[in-house]
C-alpha cells in the first residue's frame, strides 16, 4: 500500500475525524493497486468535488492545477487522488471518493515559519536533532485550516523519519 493511503487513513483516525466510509472503501487493504487516469476523464462528480474542494480550502488550493490522477481500485468502493500544483507553486493533493465527498487536501512544501509554533515546539521535543527535508500541511473535514502537518526528514541517526502532529501540537503517529 502507498504510504499516502495509509497516512489517509491512520491521520484521519488519529485525528478522531470519522470516516465511516473507511472499511467500505478498502483503504486499510494491504494491497492497494491503483490506475493512472487523465484528470480530463475524472467522473463529474469528482470534478464538482474538485471545485467545491477550491472554495471549502482556499489557502491550499488557490490558483489549483490539477495534471494527474489515479484511482485506487482495490475496493468497490473508488478512491481519486488528483495532484497538482497551486498558485504558490507548491505540490497539492486531493483525494475524492467516486460520490464527489473530499476525504482530505494536502500542501507540500511550505515553509516551516507557516507551522504553528506549538506544532515547531512539539517537533523540536519529539526529535531534537531532525533534519527537516519537507513540511505538508494536512486539510480535512472542511477545516479552512490545516488540521495537522507531517515532517519528513531525518533523525540523529540519518533514519528517514514521518512524524505527524496534530494543529494543537499533539503527536499523532511516526
């Protein structure tokens, strides 16, 4: 399984938002395939959701533009997950289910002086000697705001490293 579809699914519990959709749409399968489709083909209901996405996360998603899509195909239920880049030219990503519902928006690569300081405190405690290499700020159930943000890097011992931490500066997982 992709390690986004895992995070997807482990953030969104930790977070205590609920997916009730969660094991009907197979994300916690262990062997996820997944197809490359032209964002041009996506179904129009994930196309709505895409539009609606703009308005309900404007921060992440201003200026959007979608260049590729997969769908995961390992349930009955499909997942889209549509990247892209937005005004700020950083990377963004959206994951829709079939029906048009917005699961989760991601920013990648902002600067870390946009993270909270409670969440840099909770970093700098949790891994004093991390080598930060990117910051993603994570959107879900129609939070304007990021609910939490993931750090990859490496720890003291150059061990690639993902920590978690929610927007109140609580670790969430690693």
């Amino acid at each position: 399984m992709r390690r986004e579809n895992i995070s997807i699914v482990a953030r969104s519990l930790a977070l205590g938002i609920p997916l009730l959709a969660v094991g009907a749409l197979g994300l916690g399968c262990s062997n996820a395939d997944s197809k490359t489709v032209a964002v041009t083909t996506l179904p129009p209901e994930v196309r709505n959701a895409l539009e609606r996405a703009g308005e309900v996360y404007p921060e992440p998603l201003k200026g959007a533009k979608w260049s590729e899509a997969s769908v995961l195909t390992d349930s009955e239920h499909a997942i889209y997950q549509v990247r892209g880049t937005n005004a700020r030219g950083h990377k963004i990503e959206a994951e829709v289910t079939r029906a048009g519902r917005i699961i989760e928006v991601e920013e990648r690569g902002i600067p870390l002086e946009e993270v909270p300081l409670v969440v840099r405190d909770t970093l700098n405690s949790r891994l004093p000697q991390f080598t930060l290499k990117q910051v993603e700020a994570i959107y879900q159930a129609g939070n304007a705001k990021p609910v939490c943000y993931g750090f990859e890097g490496t720890d003291a011992t150059g061990k690639e490293v993902e920590l978690y931490i929610s927007a109140d500066g609580k670790t969430l997982l690693n």
